[in-house]
C-alpha cells in the first residue's frame, strides 16, 4: 500500500528537477550539480556520508534518464552530462522497465525470526518444545536461534507468551506476490524478468528506494517541445482520485502542460465494457463456466508466467488503455499518444501495443505540473465527453469493471470481483477451473484496485474518497 516516505519524496524531487531542467533546456548542463543541491553538506546524511548519498542519487538519476544502471560499463567514469545528452539523443538502451540501484540497495539481512530482549526465559519454553527442527536453545536464561537450523516456520513466534520473536523479513521480497526478487552473492537484490509481473509492489515496499523503475519524461518532453509533432495524452480513470478537483478540471490542467488533446481513458472504458460483455455472453453459451476480466495487465502477466490453466479462461477483449489510443490514432494517424496511470504493468503493456507511443505515471505527471507552475483550479475546466459513464470511470476502483459489466450483462450472471494478488488469492483463482466462484471475475493485481497503483500520488483511503466525488462530479 502506498504511504508517505522519504524514499519516495527523494524519487518525486529528482523527477521534479529533471523535468525543470528539461524545461529550462538545461539538462545537459545542469544536471550535475542535482546531487549536491539534494544533499548539501550542512544536511543531515542519510547514509553514513554526503559522498555515498550523492552517489545514491547520481545512480538513481542515471535510472531515471533511461539506462539500466545494472549493466551500463564504466558508470562512475561516464559524467552525468554524458549520460542526459546520450537520453536526449535516444541512446540510453535499457530494456528493463524496473532495474535495482545497487548503491543504494543497503542488503538487508536475509528473513529471518529473532528473540529480542523481551525473552524471560519462562519454564514452559514453548518456543524450544514447538520448533520442529531443534532450532531453539536457552543460553543464560535467555532463548536463541539458531539461523543455520530455522526453516522459519514461525511456530515460535506464534507460541511465545511473551511476543519476544520478530521476523524480520527482507521487504521488497516479502511483497512480491511471484518471488520474482531475490538476493545475488553480494547481497543486493536481483529481479528476474521471466518471473516478474510488475505489479510495483516491491518498488513500494522497499525503504531505500532502490527500485526505479524506467521514465519516459525525456521522450514525452521532447515531443511536447517539438511543434512539428502532435501529442494526446490519454488519462487513466484513477486521475480522478489523485485530486481534491472535478474531472473537468484535473484534465483542464493535464492539457496545459502542452497536450493538443487530453482523453479520458474512461472512454475505452466504454469499449472495453461492450465488448467484453459481447464475449462473456458467447463464452457461457458455449458452455465455458466463466470468464475472467483482462485489463490488468499484472494480472494477465501473473497468467501467462505463472498460472497456465487460467488462459483459456482470460477474456480477449483489450484494455481501456489500448481502446482509447485506438479512437485518437483511427481520428489523427500521426497523433503521438501518451498513456498517464498510476500503473506500473501500464509500461510492460504499453512496449507491447502499436496504439501506444510513451507510458507516463501519476508520479511523473505530478512532476511536470510542479515544474511548469501548474495548479489543478476550477475556474479551468475542459469539455467532457458524454459518452463516458459513471461506470466507466469507475473501472479505477476495485468492482468498477464487475459492476460496469454486470451492468451491460443484467443480472442473470454471477459476478464477484477479486483485488490483490496475494497467496489467499492466487489460490482461489488457480482453482477456479475445477470450482468457479462465479461466470464473470474481476481481477486486479492491486488491493483497492487502479486507485491504488504503484505509481500513485494519494494514498488510497484519500484517493478513494476523492474517487467517490469525482465520480458524481461533471
């Protein structure tokens, strides 16, 4: 879940000063001097010196520019000059939408259960009776594990009277729902690829921020400033939960960083409903005994990499997202479009589709509106289209797409919704096949849904009230 960190507030300063310097046309120059205005040395460190957090930073400023800093040679030999004139030229080649900044990556120690102070060394040593493996001894009065014997079962802790045993698990590990992450013989984390989703949650959860992920700030930058080209940028619905405003406004001020059009994706919206409830119809008549949602894109990843016996049952219909592109490029084949979403998986998807020229998040338009002065006012406001429904712009929360197609279906269907990727859930779905819950399931990698993406700005009890007005705002 997102929260307020400083992790974070670090990430969103460096994309607010990039997209500043970009601005100013003064990238290339200015871009060196980023480390040392963020970190000062009458600021207090956060590591163990200035020198390693500006070092932290210039990596992370590199990740950010486009390069995947894990497999760039001679990185602290190249200046930081070289590397944002390299991303202007379209040379930075990494291919890894997340990538680990090693620097800053501060090897926690793997899980593990521990006793702490609070041991008493009671007589019932429920902890040393339970454990399976004989991991557990009394030294001084005191319990002990032994690391090299712990399976980490956590029977100990579960049994201890006292609540004296911790896990401490490595964070960004415990989040992955698909054990995607891992430690290297160096003790820095690795992602693998062919397992990942990019659901975003390790990103969240770790508390070095050492996980970026990759930026199109350059590209979306360069194409706003070159008046030979055109640019429509599509907004996810879950826009509507990131400010206290009305739609009509938030887009308003979305269009005023140089858009020639802003579209709601809540119009594929419309689409993808019609569609989808086409194809839900065909499928139980067939006899197929459910079908499942397909606009999350970390959903249907979690699918193909890691649970085979659902594809026959993911519905075909594409995203809103896809939809929405489609409508601008059949009006204008030239018209360069730029999805904005608080979704991670959004840029795996987005590399995959024709439709889609840049992938922007929440965070990095949060950027440009701070750096171009923008404020999201109502006295600006844009023409909504009539087309998009409530239920539409409600595919950003959790049930949105099961309450749009129940909609369009009637209620001669069952439906249930799902939100969270989680162990509980990943189970439930698996056996689906077999024992379906209900003929329509939607499914979202996030808890909350769409509102709570990775790459929010609103923590998601605000952005769920936000949403809430929104949606009976015009």
């Amino acid at each position: 879940m997102l929260y307020d960190n400083y992790a974070m507030l670090t990430k969103r300063e460096l994309l607010i000063r990039l997209v500043k310097l970009l601005k100013d046309n003064n990238l290339v120059d200015g871009v060196k001097y980023v480390p040392v205005e963020m970190r000062p040395r009458d600021k207090k460190n956060i590591s163990c010196c200035v020198h390693k957090d500006r070092y932290i930073l210039r990596h992370k400023i590199i990740s950010i520019l486009g390069f995947d800093v894990d497999n760039e040679e001679d990185i602290d030999l190249i200046p930081l000059s070289d590397y944002a004139q390299r991303s202007l030229d379209n040379k930075n080649t990494k291919e890894n939408i997340l990538s680990v900044v090693h620097e800053a990556c501060s090897a926690c120690m793997q899980s593990q259960y521990f006793i702490t102070n609070m041991c008493r060394g009671c007589e019932a040593r429920p902890c040393m009776m339970n454990c399976p493996k004989g991991a557990i001894s009394f030294k001084g009065g005191k319990a002990h594990i032994s690391q090299e014997d712990c399976v980490s079962c956590g029977l100990c802790q579960q049994v201890c009277p006292y609540h004296a045993i911790i896990y401490t698990p490595v964070p960004c590990e415990e989040a992955c729902p698909v054990k995607a992450i891992s430690k290297q013989a160096d003790g820095t984390e690795h992602i693998d690829k062919d397992k990942c989703i990019y659901c975003g949650k390790c990103m969240q959860a770790c508390p070095y921020g050492a996980i970026m992920e990759r930026s199109k700030i350059i590209d979306v930058h360069k194409c706003l400033s070159n008046p030979d080209k055109k640019i429509t940028a599509i907004v996810a619905p879950a826009i509507y939960g990131q400010f206290n405003a009305s739609p009509a406004a938030i887009l308003a001020a979305i269009k005023k960083i140089g858009f020639d059009d802003v579209i709601e994706v809540a119009l594929g919206a419309e689409d993808t409903s019609r569609n989808e409830s086409e194809e839900l119809k065909e499928r139980i008549a067939e006899g197929q005994p459910f079908m499942t949602s397909s606009c999350c894109p970390a959903y249907v990843g979690w699918v193909d990499k890691h649970a085979p016996m659902l594809k026959p049952f993911v519905s075909d219909t594409r995203s809103p997202m896809v939809y929405a592109a489609r409508r601008v490029k059949a009006a204008d084949p030239d018209m360069e479009v730029v999805f904005i979403g608080p979704c991670l998986a959004k840029r795996y998807e987005g590399d995959h589709v024709p439709e889609v020229d840049y992938v922007m998040s929440f965070e990095e338009l949060g950027a440009f509106l701070i750096a171009y002065g923008i404020d999201v006012v109502e006295d600006d406001k844009v023409e909504l289209n009539p087309e998009v429904t409530t239920f539409s712009r409600g595919y950003a929360m959790a049930g949105g797409v099961r309450s749009a197609i129940a909609n369009a279906v009637g209620d001669q269907y069952t439906t249930i919704n799902i939100e969270g990727l989680d162990k509980k859930n990943a189970a439930l779905l698996k056996a689906m096949p077999k024992k379906p819950a209900a003929q329509f399931i939607e499914v979202m990698a996030c808890e909350g849904g769409c509102v709570n993406g990775p790459c929010s700005l609103a923590p998601l009890t605000l952005a769920k009230r936000q949403m809430k007005k929104a949606l009976t705002d015009k």
